[in-house]
C-alpha cells in the first residue's frame, strides 16, 4: 500500500468517525441502550453474570492495547487445523475435508453462527440500467435489489442493495470484484481517491466490479437484531445461542449476489472476488470461507474476528468483540470466551478460517 493510500484510508477513517459522532444524540442513546439490553439478555441466556473489560484504544489508559510486536506474549494454545477434534491427525486430502466440516461446525457453533435451514429465497430485480463511462472507459452500470420473501413475516422487509458495473466492450463474460461497501449520495463528502482508482484499474484489465451494502442485508448493531435478514428469519425474536450474527449474514448476502451472477452472461460466474475493509474485511474473510463459488479474496484490515489470531495479545481483544458494542456481529455463544471462559478455551482460530479458505488464493493486507 503506498503513502497516498495510506493517508486517503486515515483520512476516510477520521471522517467517518467525526460525521457518526456528529449524528443526533438521542439516535445513538437509543441504538447503545437497545444494544444493552439485547447483549444482556444474551448474556442471561448464556448463564454469564459479566465479561471482562476489553483493552482501551487509548494508549494513556492503564488497560491499554498492547500495539508492541514484542510484548505480545507467546501462545498459551493454539489449535491445530491438521488435527481432528478427536486427536488423531490429518494425512490425506480425502481426511482433510471431513476435517474441513468438523471446523466449520465449530466455527458455526462457536464464533459467527449458523445460516438457519427456513432462510426464504431472493429475487434479483434490475432498478435501473444505464451506459457511461468511469475514466473514460465504457461501462454498463446496474442498480439492484433483492427482494427477500417476507411472505413468512411480512413484518420485516430485506432489499439487498448492489451496484454492478461491467466494462462494455469486453468479448467474453469478465471477472468481477464484489466489495462490501455502500451506494448512492452519501452524508459527508469524500476527498477524492489516489489515482488511479481500483475500480479504473479493474476496468482496464478487463474485469468489473459489484458495491453490495451489507446494511441493507443485516443492520450493523445489536438494536437492529429483531429486522434485517436475522430478524426476518426469527420472526423478530431474539436470537438462540449458537445463531448467525452479521459477519455471517453480510457473507450469506455476498453468495446472493453469485446467485445473480449465475443469471447473466457478461459475467463470469466461476471468477468471482471478494473484497472489504475493516468490519467488512472481516465479512469478506468469511464469505470466501462459507462461500466456495468465490474464487478470491482481498482482505483489509479485518483484525480480530477476522484474519487475526484472536489468542494474539496485539491490538483488540477477544473481550472487546464480545462487549455490547460489536457481539452482534458473532453468534452469542461467542459472548461466553469473554467470562467465564477465555479466549484459550476457544477450539478454532482465525489461521483455521484461512485454512477453510484454501486451496483459493488470499490477500491478507493490515
């Protein structure tokens, strides 16, 4: 990454804080105080009376994050991905994929979630379609939405919103890069981007590109629990313990969008990346992992729940995520690694995501 990417990423970052923690108070008290109660109920289900504080991100504080490569103390236990859960190793390909459920039951159970079995179907509706040109190449842009059943509960309604931009004079179907991002005006401006922009330099090679907003798929706090995908599944309820949180919800909505892939013919379906930074970096890391029609993927900045060792004493902590401002996004057993239990009690980490990834070739930036 070079400097001016550098600086446009921490610049975004300093706006986005500043333009959220300028958004009317009393919305915020109302989402944190909905969070509360939500995460504490969690919590009484799980039998758990309090979690530990997470580290602070206030490097003056006693319980700072440690951000010192060599203060981060050696791993007490690490699991091994090689090793079934009943102790016997891993020696053969055919070995490794039923190893490859037993992770993927302990990822579901444990960390992100299960996709429930009654998930209602979606239909893609093309909204708008135009021609145009992003940096002087010719594109074809399409607004969608999926239109999720509700039919079930009509009392939640789930449109999935993507953008998809194609280079027009290609000769064959073309690759293309979902990001988890958003579309549409924004309420703050944006400094422009270093040049030249991925979308342009994707473009050039041929490919095109697709903005899926993961708020329009599930909403990015433990108040909007009861709506979006999750809530629509259970019927506005409040979810059980081993229940998908949004990282996974946001990567259900990535396999939606194959989906749509599969129906057209200027894309290649069999060539399909994923990409996303930050909380999104973390949903892209899942989506390729759950999600084996996705070929790629480009993972930034996706820290703990993401591509980082959560049992790494670097950075944000296992406590931090199961705290009531980002438990949401994990299933709520998650919550319980928290207290009473630990983060070594935890029979998966992230280098066992990345192995679910495999043999796909992943980019893995910070």
């Amino acid at each position: 990454m070079n400097k001016n990417t550098i600086l446009w990423t921490m610049l975004f970052l300093f706006i986005v804080a500043n333009t959220l923690a300028q958004m009317p108070k009393i919305d915020w008290e109302a989402i944190q105080k909905e969070n509360a109660r939500d995460h504490a109920l969690m919590m009484n289900m799980l039998g758990i009376t309090e979690i530990r504080p997470g580290p602070s991100g206030d490097p003056k504080s006693p319980n700072a994050a440690n951000s010192d490569e060599s203060k981060a103390a050696a791993y007490k236990s690490l699991p091994d991905p090689l090793v079934f859960n009943n102790g016997s190793k891993v020696t053969t390909p055919e070995q490794w994929e039923r190893r490859r459920k037993e992770l993927f039951e302990l990822f579901d159970s444990e960390v992100y979630g299960r996709i429930p079995e009654n998930i209602p179907p979606v239909t893609w509706e093309v909204i708008r379609e135009s021609t145009g040109k992003v940096e002087g190449i010719p594109v074809l842009e399409r607004e969608l939405k999926g239109h999720v059943d509700n039919s079930a509960y009509p009392s939640v309604t789930v449109e999935i919103q993507m953008k998809l931009t194609t280079p027009v004079n290609a000769d064959k179907p073309v690759p293309v890069v979902i990001e988890f991002g958003w579309v549409g005006p924004m309420f703050f401006n944006m400094p422009d981007p270093p040049k030249p922009t991925w979308q342009e330099q994707l473009l050039k090679k041929g490919w095109g590109y697709a903005i899926l907003v993961p708020a329009s798929i599930q909403d990015d706090s433990g108040a909007g629990l009861t709506k979006g995908i999750i809530g629509l599944v259970n019927k506005g309820n409040p979810r059980k313990p081993d229940d998908w949180g949004a990282l996974r919800a946001w990567a259900w909505g990535a396999g939606r969008a194959v989906d749509y892939f599969e129906t057209i013919e200027d894309v290649d379906e069999t060539r399909v990346a994923i990409e996303g930074l930050s909380r999104y970096g973390k949903a892209a890391i899942v989506a390729l992992a759950y999600e084996q029609r996705i070929a790629i993927g480009f993972i930034g900045s996706s820290g703990a729940g993401g591509a980082k060792i959560l049992r790494r004493n670097l950075g944000e902590q296992i406590e931090n995520l199961a705290g009531s401002g980002e438990y949401h996004w994990f299933a709520p057993n998650f919550i319980k690694y928290a207290g009473p239990l630990t983060v070594n009690d935890l029979p998966v980490d992230a280098h066992e995501l990345v192995a679910l990834c495999a043999p796909r070739p992943l980019f893995i930036s910070a």
